[in-house]
C-alpha cells in the first residue's frame, strides 16, 4: 500500500521508508566501517559529552593511544565544520577516537564494549544507536526522523531485505528508549497499514 512519504507523530516527522523499508546491520560484512569512515565524527547530544566523560575511566583502556591523546588534548567533542557538536576523529583519519580494533581487525565501539560488560551507565550516542535514521531539529520546532542511506551500509539494507526486519523493527530498542513507547506503538500502527499486502 503507497501512503505519504512523510507522516506526523506527535512532534515529529517521520520518512516513511524508516517504515516500509528495510534494514538489519551486516557486522561480519562491514566490519563496524561507520565508526572509521566519514567526514566527521557521530552527532551528539548536549548532554552526551558529559556522559563520555563521566564514563572515561571505564572505556578508555579499550581506546587506541592516538584517540586518547585526542581526548586529552581537546576535549570529549569537537564542533565540526557545520556547526554540529561531534565526537573527534583521530588525525589523520575517519575514524572516531571511542573506536578501537580487536586482532581480527574488526571496528568496535568501546564505549558500548565496556557497557555491555555492565561498565559505566552509557551506551553510546544515540545517534550512534538510533543509525541509518538521521534525527534533525526544524525551524519549525518539529523533529524530523530521516533514513540516511549510506554505501558502507548496503549489505545492512540487503540483509534486512532478506530477513524481512524492517528498519523501525530493528531499531525498537533505541526508538523506544529516545521517544518511548506510546511512540513506537504508532509506529507499529501506521507500519501494519502501509505495508499491507506486502
């Protein structure tokens, strides 16, 4: 079933591909590219920076020696060339200073690492958790949820396709934790009449 490309929920704008289309992250294929590959480093939130930096003494023995310096000498964020408030990169680099290598040479996020060890009380960025949707304050006072399509993340899209999760599906956990419940139920909602049929 076709419907509009953006539907209202509350305060916020919501694409409908985040709906209708679909996504699952492909690690053993990507490898955790994100964390070292972009322009600059992931959004934050005003209050995330002090969460890093709250968290330090638990993440930061998994850190490379270079994003430690980073931090050390500039601070837990950095306000990139569009003005946004970011996580440093590593000089020289793409790559996130909060990210590290195991000897595989797979990309992990040290912050989650030492979180899901049960150390410290942060996560990580919720922009970090809430990827491929992009979240934006408008003018207009609303919140707009866009899915950002990355090349990096291609095999996310095509393993999502073939498992049939939906991006909203996968990210349940983040969406629920950033905009509730009562939230993602509408998203359930509005999904289960878009994709009829399907």
């Amino acid at each position: 079933m076709k419907g509009p490309a953006i539907i209202q929920i509350g305060d916020c704008l919501v694409s409908t591909d985040i709906l209708t289309g679909y996504f699952a992250c492909d690690y053993a294929t990507c490898k955790g590219a994100c964390c070292i590959i972009g322009d600059s480093g992931a959004p934050l939130g005003k209050d995330e920076p002090g969460e890093l930096e709250r968290n330090y003494a638990h993440y930061s023995p998994l850190m490379g020696e270079k994003g430690k310096a980073v931090v050390e000498s500039s601070g837990f964020s950095v306000v990139d060339s569009d003005g946004d408030l970011v996580t440093p990169l590593v000089p020289g680099s793409e790559e996130c200073v909060y990210s590290s290598f195991d000897s595989d040479g797979n990309c992990f996020c040290t912050v989650e690492r030492c979180w899901m060890k049960g150390c410290g009380d942060f996560r990580k960025p919720i922009s970090c958790r809430l990827y491929p949707i992009r979240v934006s304050v408008l003018g207009s006072g609303l919140t707009a949820l866009n899915l950002h399509r990355w090349d990096i993340c291609r095999c996310a899209f095509e393993k999502g396709g073939k498992e049939g999760i939906r991006v909203y599906e996968f990210l349940k956990d983040p969406i629920t934790a950033y905009f509730g419940e009562d939230f993602y139920k509408e998203l359930e909602e509005t999904a289960a009449v878009l994709n009829a049929g399907d």
